[in-house]
C-alpha cells in the first residue's frame, strides 16, 4: 500500500508542476500584452501630439495615466501584488482629466462638477486610508514573484 501512496503523491507532485507552469505561463503572457499595449498606447497618444504640434492639459494627464499603468505593471511583474494605491491614482488623474476636459471644451459647470469632485476627494481619502494602514498593519512577510519569501522581514510564528 506503501507504493500506491507514493505514486499518488508523485501524480500529485507532477500535475502541480504542470498547472503552475500554465498558469504563470498565462501570467507572464498577459502581463507581456497588458505592458505592450499600454506602451504602444503611450507612444500614439504622444506621437498625436507632435503631429497636432500641441500638447493640452489633457493630454499630460492621459500620459500621467499611462504612466501609472506601466508602472503598476512593473511591480506587478516583479512582486507579484497588484498596489491598490495606483489603481487610486489613475482613477483620481482619470476623473481630473474628465473634470478639466469637461470644463474647458464642453459646457458651464453644473452639478456634475460637485460630483467629480466629490469622487476625486473620496479617491484621496481612501488613498489616505490605505497608506495609513499599510503603514499602521504593516505585512508580515514579502513574496516575490516565485513565492518565495523575501528580506528580513518575515519572522517564522
């Protein structure tokens, strides 16, 4: 009965290797295209704007957006947690540009603008919120993208 069990845990063994290699084959795959596509975005928002010889303010903060969003990929890749925090940023420059483009080229300021203000002081608080707990509850141990514990920040229980 002795072999059954090894057999089992060597099946075991070998179809967990095989499904991790999907799916963080899968991962690296798709943070390669989300990373490529947000480049390629980059570059023809910034190429459109030499072409129309000016840059508005708009368009500064669409680069600040492509900007947050390649870097929330970089520390994605490399340590595997998505930050809250930058998906708070990018809302907050994504509701300014919305506010500033709606202002400038569209109408007279109603309600709407308490209303993506509003939005956008919320965005702030809870990035307050965030911070002030990641720095009050600190993690208890760092992973990277292996797994693997990393630093000395992790102390065994």
């Amino acid at each position: 009965m002795k072999w059954i069990d090894d057999s089992r845990k060597r099946m075991h063994k070998g179809a967990n290797s095989i499904g991790n290699l999907f799916v963080e084959g899968f991962h690296y795959l798709g943070l390669f295209a989300i990373g490529a596509a947000t480049a390629w975005a980059s570059v023809a928002a910034f190429l459109s704007m030499v072409e129309k010889g000016s840059a508005s303010v708009d368009d500064i903060l669409l680069l600040f957006i492509y900007l947050e969003l390649g870097a929330m990929v970089g520390i994605y890749f490399k340590t595997n947690h998505l930050p809250i925090r930058f998906l708070l940023y990018i809302a907050i420059t994504a509701l300014t540009r919305y506010l500033i483009g709606d202002v400038s080229h569209h109408k007279a300021p109603d309600i709407g603008l308490l209303y993506l203000c509003g939005g956008i002081f919320f965005l702030a608080l809870s990035v307050l919120a965030v911070r002030f707990a990641s720095y009050r509850f600190p993690s208890s141990k760092v992973i990277d993208s292996t797994g693997e514990v990393v630093g000395d920040s992790y102390t065994e229980k």
